[in-house]
C-alpha cells in the first residue's frame, strides 16, 4: 500500500518517463502498470548470486542468531544501502535519474533538478533529517570507504533523505572510486547483474571483517548510508554546485509508523510536504490502503 500511494504520488507531481522498483517480490505490479512506464526486479533477479563473503555470520544475522553480547545488522539492509550504489551498473536508466525510497511520501512537489550553464542540470536534494542520532556512525564509514570526509548541510540536516537527484557519470565514478580504494577493479564485460553482484561483494569483503554483521556496540556496526556516500563524494569531487539542495524546514513533513496513519484525522496533514512512513508495526492492508488513498 505504502509503494502504491508513493508512486500514485510520483506520477501526479514529477511524470517520471520510467520507474524501476526493486522489491523483495513483485507480486501485484500489474495493478501499478495503468499509471506508466513501471517495470519491477526481485532482490534475487537484481543480484543473480549471492553478495555476502561470510555464510555464517550472514546466517547468524538474517535469523537473528547473532552470538551474546552482540547485535545484528540486517543483511538485507545493507543490500539495500549498496543496491543504490549500484543502479548504474545493473539498471537500463537515464543519464538523471533519482533514487527514492516506497517510504517517502512526496505530498507537495519541490524542484528535483535545477538548471545550470546552457544545458546542464545539477541534482537539488530536499534535506528532512534534522541530524543523526548519536549511535549511528554513517560519517566513519563514508570516510573509510571513500576517503571523503561528509560535510553535512550547513545549519541542520544530513545527506539521508530518503531520496537523491544521481547523475549518471557522478555514480559511475563513484563506483569506480570505491573499487579503486579496495583493490578491486571491475572486470570487463560482464553482464549487469555481474556487474552489481561483483561491487557488492568487494564492498561487503572489505566492510564485514571491520564492522561486522554481529557488533559488538553501535561504534563497530556497519553504518553504510548510500546517499551520505553520494553526496559526499559529489559535492567534493565535482564542486558543491554539482548538487545543491534546499535547506532543512523548508519543507514541512512528518515521520510516523504506518500505524499511527490510522489514527489521522481529515485535512490533518494538508499543511505539509512529506510524510515519512516508518514501518515499526504491521498494519494489515485492509486498513491501511484507504486511509492511504484518502
């Protein structure tokens, strides 16, 4: 429901020409086909082979059978985190493209892009987290994957905004960056899913044994954060006006569990711009779809 009311969403505001979801299952696409141009991937087609160096410890992780005094990060997650730095090694998309999460509802539209030069165009990013909780590490690991220190937005705010304007060639030559740092450059002419399949290994053979699955504290966790990574990267390679953003509170919005939609009363989030559905309880459809389509 939540990845129906999103796209419904999408098209009403930006008329994407395309949308790729990748999605644990793919089942009911069909009802999302009269809207455009909507194509879907399973996880297991995206990635055609396994991603994690460790079949143990992914095991331990994934039924939560990490050992005392640890605690778990999903595998699934993470995959999710890399998939993004992925999509222009396995997606057929276009030289601007963004990347969004189902979470993210987009109630009111802000420019996604903005023009620059004769017939250029930069990425301009709604930033809606106030900051990172204490616990979470996103800036080490953006610093030890890529070397780059993260300069959050100035003021307030962070680069995890649950989507992101990409150029095509900034993500390439992140991916390629990455690769570099590692010891692991990208074989030629493999396929797609190769492709995306091989970054996602090396990237997981060189965090895992660091910061594991199983941490022992917050500080040793593998905190990946795709777009903390893109932006930073973006911004100090190729120039802060290589992507711009608009300024924390600019655009009003709201997290909440899916649950708590239930409780909303009619015209109560008029006022705002997005909302961020977070999915703390389960909610059957039956209940959650009108509200949502209300």
């Amino acid at each position: 429901c939540v990845t129906v009311a999103a796209l419904h969403l999408l098209f009403q505001h930006y008329s994407p020409r395309q949308v790729i979801i990748i999605a644990r299952d793919c089942s009911g696409i069909d009802q999302l086909e009269e809207l455009g141009n909507v194509s879907c991937i399973s996880d297991f087609d995206y990635w055609g082979a396994e991603a994690f160096p460790d079949p143990d410890e992914y095991d331990a992780a994934s039924s939560n059978r990490c050992p005392a005094g640890t605690a778990r990060v999903s595998p699934s997650w993470l995959l999710v985190i890399i998939r993004c730095l992925t999509s222009v090694l396995r997606l057929d998309i276009s030289h601007r493209f963004v990347d969004i999460s189902h979470e993210l509802l987009i109630l009111k539209p802000w420019p996604l892009w903005r023009r620059v030069g004769d017939d250029g165009h930069a990425g301009v990013v709604a930033i809606l987290q106030k900051q990172h909780l204490e616990f979470q590490y996103y800036h080490d690991v953006v610093r030890e994957l890529i070397g780059v220190d993260v300069v959050d937005p100035p003021g307030f705010g962070t680069w995890t905004a649950h989507h992101m304007p990409m150029d095509r060639r900034y993500a390439v030559a992140l991916v390629k960056r990455i690769l570099q740092r590692l010891g692991s450059p990208l074989p030629p002419d493999l396929p797609p899913a190769e492709r995306a399949a091989f970054f996602a290994r090396a990237v997981l053979r060189w965090v895992l044994p660091r910061r594991p699955l199983c941490a022992r504290g917050p500080a040793e966790a593998p905190w990946l954060s795709e777009w903390e990574t893109y932006a930073s990267f973006v911004r100090s390679t190729f120039g802060a006006p290589a992507l711009a953003y608009h300024t924390y509170g600019r655009y009003a919005g709201l997290r909440l569990d899916v649950g708590a939609v239930l409780t909303l009363e009619e015209g109560e989030v008029d006022h705002l711009d997005w909302l961020m559905l977070e999915h703390k309880s389960r909610v059957a459809d039956a209940q959650l779809c009108p509200r949502l389509a209300q």
